[in-house]
C-alpha cells in the first residue's frame, strides 16, 4: 500500500511548526522519525491530509544535561541517547531501555519524543519515562504546558497532547547517586516488541516499579511499590510484589499469548527486575 495523497510543510523553527499546527491540527500529522507513523500511513491506518515534518527543527534535536536534569529535545534520536556517555551513566535506567528497543537502524531513525507520542504500551522509552517520573513539555499557541508521565499517557497510543499541539522536550531529574535500577523483558526474536516487561528503580527506601504491555499504557505498580517500600528485597520480598503488580492488570490475550500468560510473564519480569536492581542498588552504573 502507498499512503493516501498529502500535503507536505517543513518548518525550520518551533514556531512554524506551532502556527502550522494552529491552522491545520485536526487535519494534520506530525512526522518525527517515521518509524511507527509511516508504517501507519502506508497501510492507510492513518490518512492526515497535512504532515508536519519537525525533522528539520534545528532547536528540537538536543539532549541535554543541565542543573544534574536530562532534557532530551522531541526528535533526539534514541541512537543519540543510547550513544550518550553522560546519559548512560546518570541514566543507565533509560540507558538500559533504549537499548531493548528495535533493532539500530530504527534507532537511528526513531526519535525518543516520537516513541513517548506514539505511547505503545509495549514500548520501552515510555515506560522508562513512567518508571523515572519524566515531565513532558507541550507547545501551543496558547503557550507551553508540563505534564507528569503519570498524566501524559491516557491510553492505547493515545497521550494528552492535543491536535494543535507540539511535545517540545522531556525531562528527567537525576535518581540519588548509585540507585539501584533494571529494565528486563522479555521478547520472542531480539529486537521484536517485548510481550512483558518491567522497569525498577530503588534509592533511599523508595521502590518504582513500572509494568510494559500490562495495559493500555506504561503502568505504575503502585500497591506493590508500597508493599515493598524500605523492606529487604530477597527473592521472597521480590516474588510477592511480582503477584501484588499483576494484580492490578488485566493484559489483553494475542496471537503472542494469552492474557493469563502475559500476567505470569509480568510477574516474572517485575521479580526479576527487583532482584537485578537490588543487586546493583548502592553501586555506581558501570
Ligand atoms: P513517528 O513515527 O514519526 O511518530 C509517531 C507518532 O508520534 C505520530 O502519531 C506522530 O504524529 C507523533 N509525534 C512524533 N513526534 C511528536 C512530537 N514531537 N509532538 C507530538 N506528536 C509527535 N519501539 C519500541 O519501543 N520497541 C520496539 O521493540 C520497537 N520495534 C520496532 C520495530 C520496527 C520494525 C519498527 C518499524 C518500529 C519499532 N518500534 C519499536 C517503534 C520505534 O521505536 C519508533 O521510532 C517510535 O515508536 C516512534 O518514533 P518516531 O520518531 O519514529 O515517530
């Protein structure tokens, strides 16, 4: 299939993507690295009569460390962040994450803003970005907004930013010195979408857990991060909260596996994430 006929903009700056989007946002696409919107566009699943190419917005590609936050502009490409030295080791959270995703040559594409405005629940950027209470910043004409990522994701490949709408950055504070963090899926072929993962994250008594392809969108496991917080986690501690964080969710069944088995392999992602971070808790990121 080829896509259905379009009008094509490339503003240069982030206010000419904002004024073209103030005219045209219903009707209109934005194109970051195509990875997810081509595909879509190609099997007509989505027929916008205008797309809004940001790849030449000089001011949108940066990633950044400022004050000890990470501030990666919307089309930083997620090869950009998996290269960067100072992201890996501040970061190794989301470092960890980027390196699960795809395959390099959608890497080198794929822009970190695009994977969080595509919001696949089976994504590892989003639920990262959840798991680190990540801040998305969006631009309008009406001015700029900040959301928590517990806001951000409404539901299946759906976010809050509205059609007029631009995500311009993301940020991201650091976690305490030597946190203890682990991102562990599991996916049938390497570089496929995984059918269940989960992200953690430890310092200081706190424990985050965040769910991949549990549910509509990156899901925080919240009664099990309480249940679990300032307790010693052992293989005990850590399959209890396995349990706790598949209580909380429904997984849909697929040609990949049923529900039930994507509620198993939850659990099991979520124990051995907390066993991973625990044993690196205390530790610098190598
Ligand atoms: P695009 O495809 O350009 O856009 C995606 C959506 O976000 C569109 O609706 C677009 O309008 C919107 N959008 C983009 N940027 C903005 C912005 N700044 N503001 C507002 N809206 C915006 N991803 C994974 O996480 N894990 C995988 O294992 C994985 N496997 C893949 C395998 C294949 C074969 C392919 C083709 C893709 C895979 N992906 C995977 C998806 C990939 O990570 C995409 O890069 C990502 O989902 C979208 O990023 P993009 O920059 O390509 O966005």
């Amino acid at each position: 299939m080829k896509p259905a006929p379009f009008e094509y903009r490339d503003p240069r700056t982030v206010d000419e993507v904002i004024d073209v989007l103030a005219e045209h946002g219903e009707d209109s696409k934005i194109l970051a690295g195509g990875q997810s919107l081509v595909p879509l566009l190609n099997f007509r699943l989505a027929q916008p009569a205008m797309l809004v190419d940001i790849n030449r917005v000089e001011e949108l590609s940066f990633l950044r460390c400022s004050a000890g936050v990470l501030t990666i502009g919307a089309t930083c490409r997620q090869a950009t962040l998996e290269q960067s030295i100072f992201a890996q080791a501040r970061w190794p959270l989301l470092g960890e994450a980027v390196d699960l995703v795809a395959h390099s040559q959608i890497r080198n594409r794929g822009t970190v803003g695009g994977s969080a405005a595509h919001a696949d629940p089976a994504a590892e950027l989003p639920v990262a970005l959840s798991c680190l209470d990540a801040r998305f910043n969006i631009r309008s004409a009406s001015g700029t907004r900040t959301v928590g990522a517990d806001e951000f994701f409404s539901t299946h490949l759906t976010t809050v930013i509205e059609p007029d709408e631009l995500l311009v950055s993301i940020e991201v504070d650091p976690p305490p010195a030597g946190a203890g963090y682990a991102f562990c899926e599991y996916s049938r072929r390497h570089g496929d979408f995984a059918l269940g993962g989960a992200a953690v994250q430890l310092a200081d008594g706190e424990v985050r857990i965040a769910l991949l392809g549990a549910s509509d969108t990156p899901l925080r496991a919240t009664e099990a991060e309480q249940a679990l917080a300032g307790q010693q986690i052992d293989a005990e501690t850590a399959a209890e909260a396995g349990e706790l964080a598949v209580r909380e969710v429904e997984p849909t069944g697929d040609i990949h596996g049923s529900g039930e088995y994507r509620r198993r392999l939850t659990a099991t992602m979520v124990k051995r994430a907390l066993l991973l971070a625990a044993d690196r808790d205390g530790r610098e990121a190598a």
